[in-house]
C-alpha cells in the first residue's frame, strides 16, 4: 500500500511549535526574554493582553491634577516611553529606563529589556552581603555589532531599576504579570487552534484504491500528478491501475470548535479580563448593556491595577528627571474599589 502525499495548502503557525513553548520557572533572562517576547509579538492573545493593553492605558494622558504636568507629558512624548517600559515590565518582571540629556533640553529615554541581561552589578556592603548595584547588557544585532553596557542604578543619573512584583523564588529575582499560568493556557489555546486551522483546511484525507495493474512506477507518478489537483485541475488514470479515490471526512471540526471556545474562556479567567476583550469588538453581542457596562468596568480595573504599580516609578522618574512631584485626581466608585481589591488579593496569593 502506498501513501500519496498531494497538496497542502495549510499554513502552519511557526510559534505553534515546542521551541517557542517554554517553562518560565527560573525567570526571564536571556534566551527565556528572547522565547517570550515572540511568544507576545506572535501570539494575538497573548500580544492582546500584553502590548494592545498597555497601548490602551496610556491612548489617553493620565489625570494629572497640574496642567503643567500633561503639557509636558505630552511634549517629552512619555506616553510611548511609559508603554515600552511597561510591556517589558508585564512581560519579564523587571527592565531598566535611563535618560540622557538631549540638545534641546529635553530628556531622551532609553527602555533596557531583560533580553540583553548579561549578569548583575553588584557590591558587598558593611554586612558582607551582595548588594545589587547595577546590570550589564550585552547587546548583538544582525549587522553583527556586539558590544557590552553597564548601568548604575542611580535616580541622580536618571538610570531607574523598575520591577513589577518581587519574587519569593530564590530562582528568580522579579515576578511577572505574564505568569507561567497565563502562558499555558495561551499554548493550550494554540495547540486547538491550531488543530481547527488543520481539519478546517483539510476537512478530509484521500483513501486511495488502487488496481491490480498498479505498481511502484505508477504510486510515484500518482503522488506527482495530485500535486498538481485543485478545483479546476484533476487527474484520469486506467481502472486497472485506479479504480476509485474516496474523499473520506475526518468530522472532528465541531468537537475542536467547542474546545476551542473553552480553552479562550480559561484563557480570558487566567488573565482577569472578559472574553470580550479578546474576541470581536467592544459592543452589544448577546449581552445585556448592564453585561456590557461590566465587561468594561473589568478592562478598567485591570488598567488601573497596572497603572498603580507603575505609578511609584512614575512619580520618582517625574521628580529626578524633570524635578516636578505629581499626583493624579482619582475618581472613587465602590464597585471600581471592590474589584481593585480582589485583584491585589489575587496577586498576593
């Protein structure tokens, strides 16, 4: 019996496969950095969570009781700085911002990713203890430059160590909020999508019967000529070599579709945000308004526990780098306050 291998028009998703699918348990340095980021950049659920969300944050200036202060947010163009600064920060725990002084007495901020980490700065104080001080990046491109950067951290300098969570694992130094957990169901969704695209592409296999006259030379022949099959080019052979081609289904595309939709909605519960938020867009589908007004409400809170995080660095970055104290006029609401809390209480435990 001979297996025809006839054209495959099915594309297949590159971080789909098991390099890009990695175990995050000893941190995000290095080649870990590097795995993750192609897993946010290709991954639209993923890249939905980290990237569209943080772009979504700072879409708008934050509430800024000063004038002044927006003014000059948007003049020094902080709202990309900050969105860079915190991807990384979601993505790896930690990453680095250091500003330099430009000719037009602005400041040019530079965001350092745990990509490039090489190895900490240390220094041993009074107790004998290691005492991290700063970080070496070891930077490579692809016209082959290599080249070494240490920073010191030092607010005086304008160079800021910004870690999302510290860690408890004497492995890692920082916590990200791309947890190892989020990131498994992110795979899972992956793999059943993946597994759809396939039975959706090619909802059926041929079963080849072939005649008592078929032999090796003719099996080849077939293989090449199927390749050439499609809706308006097919083949003829004699009964005595083919004498059927039976196109048989594999009826798995509603059992994968189902599985498909809970892995998104285990997916959309591991990243505290609504299904609406990554599937189709934001209006009235099937839900009430009150459903919907939720949904937001959801979306906001996780916006606003990212900025508060973030926040403490703001503030300090603000001050040292352009010598002005900020704060933000905060609008209460009692649902808003509930739902904050439990998302402090989920990221403690």
């Amino acid at each position: 019996m001979g297996q025809i291998e006839y054209t495959d028009y099915v594309y297949y998703d590159l971080v789909s496969g098991p390099a890009y699918m990695i175990d995050t348990t000893f941190g995000s340095d290095g080649s870990y950095a590097h795995e993750i980021n192609i897993n946010v950049r290709d991954d639209s659920f993923l890249n939905t969570f980290i990237e569209k969300l943080d772009e979504e944050l700072y879409s708008e200036t934050p509430n800024f009781k000063e004038e002044s202060t927006k003014m000059l947010w948007n003049k020094e163009n902080l709202k990309d700085v900050f969105t860079i600064l915190t991807d990384e920060v979601r993505k790896h725990g930690w990453a680095v911002l250091q500003g330099y002084n430009s000719d037009d007495e602005g400041i040019d901020w530079k965001v350092y990713s745990p990509v490039f980490f090489n190895v900490w700065l240390t220094e041993v104080d009074a107790d004998g203890r290691n005492v991290r001080t700063g970080v070496k990046f070891t930077y490579h491109d692809e016209l082959d430059n290599h080249y070494d950067l240490n920073l010191i951290f030092n607010p005086q300098e304008l160079c800021f160590l910004v870690v999302w969570k510290e860690s408890s694992y004497q492995y890692r130094y920082a916590e990200a909020d791309l947890s190892q957990a989020i990131l498994t169901a992110a795979y899972r969704v992956r793999q059943v999508n993946t597994q759809l695209s396939y039975a959706s592409a090619k909802p059926w296999f041929y079963h080849f019967k072939y005649g008592g006259s078929a032999d090796a030379d003719f099996v080849t022949s077939l293989q090449t000529e199927m390749k050439k099959v499609c809706v308006g080019v097919g083949i003829g052979a004699k009964v005595s070599n083919l004498e059927e081609i039976v196109k048989i289904s594999t009826g798995e595309i509603d059992k994968i579709d189902k599985s498909l939709d809970k892995m998104i909605q285990i997916f959309a519960g591991a990243t505290r945000l609504p299904l609406r938020f990554y599937i189709g867009e934001r209006k009235s589908n099937g839900l009430s308004d009150a459903g919907e007004s939720m949904d937001e409400r959801r979306i906001n809170n996780k916006k606003t526990f990212i900025f508060n995080r973030m926040f403490p660095y703001m503030k300090e970055i603000m001050l040292f780098g352009y010598g002005i104290i900020i704060d933000v006029e905060v609008e209460e609401d009692e649902e808003d306050n509930k739902d904050e809390q439990e998302y402090k209480e989920t990221d403690q435990r």
